[in-house]
C-alpha cells in the first residue's frame, strides 16, 4: 500500500480470507476505513462479518489477505498493530462482580496504558461514554444500556484509532438503543468506526458508508447516498389529480407494473432498462389526469439490502453492476 495514499486510512484490508475446513466464510474482502468516518458493516446471519471482526482484532488468523493499522501490518507487528485497536465483541467482555473503575482500570492494563496515565485513562474514557458518576457501581447491578456503555469506555480506555463494534446494541430497549447509537455517533467524531449489524435503521442511523456482505464477499461498498440513489430509475413515484385505473397506467411503453399506494399516489415500475417518463407524461395530458408529481422512487437501504442478499449468484453480479452505476 502506497503511504501517501494512505494517510487518512487509519485500517485498510486486502484480500482478507478465511477457511473453516473446506468452508469458505469470508472471501477477498476489501476493507478501507478513513479517520473519523463510522462504516456500517452489514449482512444477513451467517454472512461472515464476525469472522471479518475478529481478523480485523487480530484475534484470528486469515487464511490469506494483509491488513494494515495506521500502516502498521497486523500479522507481522500485531502487538503495535492492536495497540491501535479497540474492539468491543458481540458479548462484551465484562466482569460483573468489579466496580466500573475497577473494571476500566483493569482494561487499560490490560492495553499497556501507561502506569502514571491510568486514572486518567479511566476518567477519560469515563467521561466519553457518559460514566462520570457511575465508577464506584458495580457492573452487574447497571442497566443493559450502562453495562454497554462500560464496553464501549473499555473499547477506548487506550485511545485507540479504530473502533469495532459487534452488533453493540443487541439486546437493549428502544430507549438504549437511541442512546447507544448517539453515543456511537460523537465517537465517530474522534475515532474511525466500524459498526458490524444486521439492523439496517442502525446503519441509517449512524454510519456514513455502508459495505454489505452476503456469503462472506462484499458486494456493496459505497455512502448511504449512493446506496438511495442505486434503484433510481427503477420505479416512479406518480401523482395523479384524476388517476385512471393502474391497468391503464401499466400499458404505457416502459411500464411493468403500476400500483396504487395508501397516500393515493402510484408507484410505477420500470421495464428493465426502461425509462417511461415521457410517455407517462404525454398519456397524462392526453388522458387529463391532473399529473401534479413524477419523480424517482427513493430506494431505500432495505430494497438495495433485500436486493443483494436475497439470492445466491445473480445477486453478487447485480451488486457489481450496482457498484459501478454508483461510482
Ligand atoms: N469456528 C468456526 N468453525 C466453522 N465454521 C465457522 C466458524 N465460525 C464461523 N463459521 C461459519 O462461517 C460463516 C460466517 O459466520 P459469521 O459468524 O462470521 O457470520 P455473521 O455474519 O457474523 O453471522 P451472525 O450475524 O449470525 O453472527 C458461517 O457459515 C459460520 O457457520
């Protein structure tokens, strides 16, 4: 990896393999995380974001592929590699039995925080996650939101560049959630993120880039914008004053299909390839339809998630052509 390039990447992966025995869970990953971006790393069960997780930590080996921390390489220099690391696992590593300073105290330790800067380590990270008065409690009489507060100070006790984060907001309530995923977010401005979910209003949420997985390869990589904007031109949004029947409006050149929704408006889908807009709006005028709204259906991060993952071959090659409409 050329280092003028890399400056603002503070964790880059390559080609990032792995092999259960003859199962193949993650393959030729490509993984590029700029400082202060939160990158939303999402796929269906199964789709091999923990294995990616954990080989990004440096907790697994790859079968193949590199990947470079700050441009340190993790596999040749991992001790210098993971210091720049904080990771915070689908099950958070906590001991319920210590306090919340006893516990943050052991973390820091644990990540070679220096002896002099470990109170302040502590009381830092503390601050961060909004601990401040929560040090002398103990981890297992906090609230699900609070003990998953205490993962993510543990997370960054060490000042780290990178976060990674495994589906942090599993098993929480509505109101957790909201403040997990704030916290999430003002992290974002200080480290560079990656959020591993399977929740895709998580992603909307929080992150600024998405890569979706589906049988362990990447087959989206792109802003969330760029993921909206991938179906425009598939479907139409149709505001009629004097609508006809969606029959007659689905026998216009172009159209595959036109269905009424609850606001009243249509939605108009495109043959493949198809654009009808101006066909549409002829027969409008030619009808008297009172055309008073046409525009592109916002695709929303579900309808490109569902396209992508819901079948096996076609779906990875439609990703690619997704991908590249995009960019
Ligand atoms: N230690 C292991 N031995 C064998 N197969 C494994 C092992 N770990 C993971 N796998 C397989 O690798 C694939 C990817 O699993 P992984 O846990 O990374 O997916 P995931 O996207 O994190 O799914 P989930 O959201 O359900 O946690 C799965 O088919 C899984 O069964």
């Amino acid at each position: 990896m050329n280092p003028s390039t890399t400056a603002a990447v503070t964790l880059a992966a390559r080609g990032l393999t792995r092999r259960f025995g003859d199962r193949l869970a993650v393959a030729h990953v490509d993984l590029e995380l700029r400082r202060g971006e939160v990158l939303g790393f999402l796929g269906p069960n199964g789709a091999g974001k923990t294995t990616t997780m954990r080989m990004l930590t440096g907790t697994l080996a790859p079968s193949s592929g590199c990947i470079e921390v700050c441009g340190i390489d993790l596999l040749e220099r991992p001790l210098q590699a993971k210091a720049r690391i904080g990771y915070l696992p689908e099950t958070p590593p906590l001991y319920r039995e210590l306090t919340v300073d006893e516990y943050l105290l052991l973390a820091a330790r644990l990540h070679r925080v220096p002896r002099a800067q470990l109170r302040a380590a502590v009381t830092r990270a503390k601050d961060r996650c909004g601990l401040a008065d929560a040090g002398g409690r103990l981890i297992g009489a906090l609230s699900k939101g609070y003990q998953q507060r205490v993962g993510l100070a543990q997370a960054i006790v060490h000042s780290p560049d990178v976060l990674i984060l495994d589906e942090p907001t599993v098993g929480l309530d509505p109101n957790q959630i909201r403040e997990i995923r704030g916290l999430i977010r003002e992290l974002g401005g200080d480290y560079s993120v990656i959020l591993s979910t399977h929740i895709l209003s998580e992603v909307e949420s929080v992150c600024d880039r998405v890569q979706i997985l589906h049988q362990g390869r990447v087959v989206f990589d792109n802003t969330l914008a760029a993921a909206r904007s991938s179906g425009a031109g598939h479907s139409l949004v149709v505001g009629l004053r004097q609508p006809p029947a969606p029959e007659v409006i689905a026998r216009i050149a172009g159209v595959a299909r036109a269905e009424r929704m609850p606001s009243g408006e249509f939605r108009v889908r495109c043959e493949p390839g198809q654009d009808p807009t101006d066909a549409l709006v002829r027969e409008a005028v030619r009808g008297g339809w009172g055309l008073y709204h046409l525009a592109p259906w916002p695709t929303t991060l579900e309808e490109v998630f569902t396209q992508l993952t819901a079948g096996d071959e076609t779906a990875v090659v439609d990703a690619q052509a997704t991908k590249e409409a995009a960019t």
